[in-house]
C-alpha cells in the first residue's frame, strides 16, 4: 500500500490510518525512481490490527503505521471495498 505524497510521487512509508493511494506493483532502491502503481481495480494487502478488515460492501482499509500494509479504519469506511478477507495469510482484496 502506498501514499501520494506529492506530483506523482508515492511512498510506503505511511502512518496509522493514513489514506491509501494505490499498490506498487514493483520495489524501487531508492528516491526518484518511476514504478507502476495499480490506482484502480482489485489489490490485495497484507493487514495488520488484531480487527481483521470487515466484507458488508461498504467497508475498505486505511494505511497501518507499519509500511507497506493496511488496516481496518477505526472510523469511517476508509478506502475502496472489501471484497475478500483471508485472516490465515492475514490479507484482504480490495476494490480501489
């Protein structure tokens, strides 16, 4: 999961319930550097949170203060639409 943090700038880095932007579909080595980044359709994150992310077709993720990930909003319905959860790998698809 990723920010936007500026003109087509994103970063992983995020805080706790942050809005996510889109998911790098690549690793970059450093600043500056150009990646994909899927802004719409299904994504599948990795969350994290001991409340695993809800499915009722209103509910999507924020970011999670560990980079990288997602986690079920505290309030409000957060970002896109929860379409799937998988609490065994800890991931849930989304619909951006």
């Amino acid at each position: 999961a990723v920010k936007l943090t500026g003109a087509y700038t994103v970063d992983n880095a995020t805080d706790d319930q942050e809005v996510v932007f889109g998911q790098a579909l690549a690793d970059a080595d450093g600043n500056a550097q150009a990646i994909p980044v899927k802004v719409r359709g299904v994504c599948v994150f990795e969350y994290t949170g001991a409340t695993a992310p809800t499915v009722d077709g209103v509910k999507g993720v924020l970011a999670s203060d560990t980079d990288g990930k997602v986690v079920a909003p505290t309030s409000g319905n957060g970002v896109g639409r929860n379409l799937k959860v998988d609490t065994g790998a800890k991931k849930v698809h989304v619909l951006l």
